[in-house]
C-alpha cells in the first residue's frame, strides 16, 4: 500500500497565531502550505465584486464551483492569492471580507463545492492546513493535529496592534465584538463547526509568543519522527 501523503493541520479562531505557525511549520518542513481561509475569503470577495446575495445558495455554489483561484508560493515568502487572474491579498484581508467569508461558510452546500479545491492541496512531500475544520472534516487522517486558542481579549490586541501597524485606527471594543461574533458563528454552525479534533493537541497562545508556539510544534513533530525534507 501507498503511505498517504503526511499533512498536518493547525486549526482555530481568528487572531490566535495559526496562519504564522502553519506558514513557519511549512517553511521548516519544506512541505506546501494551505490556508483555507483564503479560499473562504476569495468566494466572499467574488460575492461582493458580483454583488451576489448572500442568501441565494445557487448563485453561490455557482460561484465556488466556478472561482478562478490560483496560488502562488515560494518558500520564505507570503503565498500570493490571485482571483481572476489578480492579486487579491490585500482586499481578502478586510474585516468585511472575514465577517461575509464565515457567514457563506455556514452554509454546507458552499463547503462541500469547496471540499475537493482544499484536498488536492495535499501532495508530495507533504501538507501543512491551516483553518477551522483541517483536522476534523478535511484531513481526518492527518499525522499531527494543533488546535490554537486565544482569550478574545488578547486577540482583539493583536487584531488592534496589526491595523494599527498599516495605519488603521480601530476601536479594540468593536473588534473584541466582532471576534465574538466571528467566533459564535464558526462555532455554532451546523456543518464543520470550530472544534478541535478529538485527537488535537490544543495549545493556549494567549501568553506565548509565536516563536514560543513554533518551537513547542516543532518539538512534537520531532518526537513523531517527522523529518523536513531536504531536497528542495
Ligand atoms: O481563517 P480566516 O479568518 O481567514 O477565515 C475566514 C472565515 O472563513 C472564517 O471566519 C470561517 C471561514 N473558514 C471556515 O469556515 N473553514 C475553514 N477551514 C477556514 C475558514
């Protein structure tokens, strides 16, 4: 038999480090990098660029099935995310894209049009995943599961500290709300809702830094005798 292709995956709220850590582990690694958010966050910035409804579930399985959406990543460097042909990191990173992005991704007939795009990701020498249901719906199988958190409080902070580096002032109040939110949604919902897995190793990142987060991954990873790959 075939060994699977190794994956591992980092799932967990918004704000508690998990696209840092699954971008640092892949680096390390070697292996590619999926951050499913992103293709959450590309069918949200379709909707608004069709000024699609929300509500009308064809139209949006439409869209998902149909999303023009390409990656590119080079190793050490931000994975650019092109949507028709365009690069859209900057728009997918808005508060309106995230709150229209968990608010599609609720609705099961859009996640299961977007099941197929997030496992071909998985190919040689190996995966690392990060979102809210890698571990639990996506890859079952994966070798090693990390399932981040953080007190809302703490990540409306950094949420704070990171607009306020690009220049944006915000209000810590609204954006401790809006995680609330966010988060009562992702984990409330019907399908794949924001659980760790059963056989997740959970890590509070409240009082860590992300190198601190990093190291404590990277030692588990050891201990499971996974090894970076070289030939790259
Ligand atoms: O990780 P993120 O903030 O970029 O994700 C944006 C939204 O997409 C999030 O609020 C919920 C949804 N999402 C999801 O439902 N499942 C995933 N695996 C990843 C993201």
């Amino acid at each position: 038999m075939i060994a699977a292709i190794p994956v591992i995956t980092v799932d967990g709220p918004s704000g508690v480090g998990k696209g840092t850590t699954a971008s640092l582990l892949s680096n390390h690694l070697g292996w590619h990098l999926l951050d499913s958010g992103a293709i959450y966050r590309s069918l949200a910035l379709k909707v608004l660029k069709t000024d699609s409804e929300i509500s009308d579930v064809i139209k949006l399985v439409e869209l998902a099935e149909r999303l023009d959406l390409n990656f590119k990543s080079v190793i050490g460097e931000p994975t650019l995310v092109y949507l028709d042909g365009e690069c859209v990191n900057q728009e997918l990173r808005t508060e309106s894209c995230g709150s229209i992005a968990s608010i599609i991704a609720s609705i099961p007939e859009v996640r299961a049009a977007l099941l197929q795009r997030q496992i071909q990701f998985r190919q040689a020498p190996g995966l690392v995943a990060d979102g809210r249901d890698m571990g639990t719906v996506v890859f079952t199988d994966a070798q090693i599961k990390f399932y981040l958190t953080a007190s809302p409080q703490e990540r409306a902070k950094r949420r704070h500290k990171q607009l306020k580096n690009k220049g944006i002032d915000a209000n810590i109040r609204a954006l401790e709300k809006e995680i609330g939110a966010r988060d009562a949604r992702d984990s409330n919902r019907k399908v794949s809702p924001l659980v760790p897995a059963d056989d997740a190793i959970i890590i509070d990142t409240s009082d860590l830094s992300i190198d601190e987060v990093f190291r404590f991954c990277i030692d588990i990873i050891g201990k499971a005798g996974i090894k970076a790959n070289l030939n790259r």
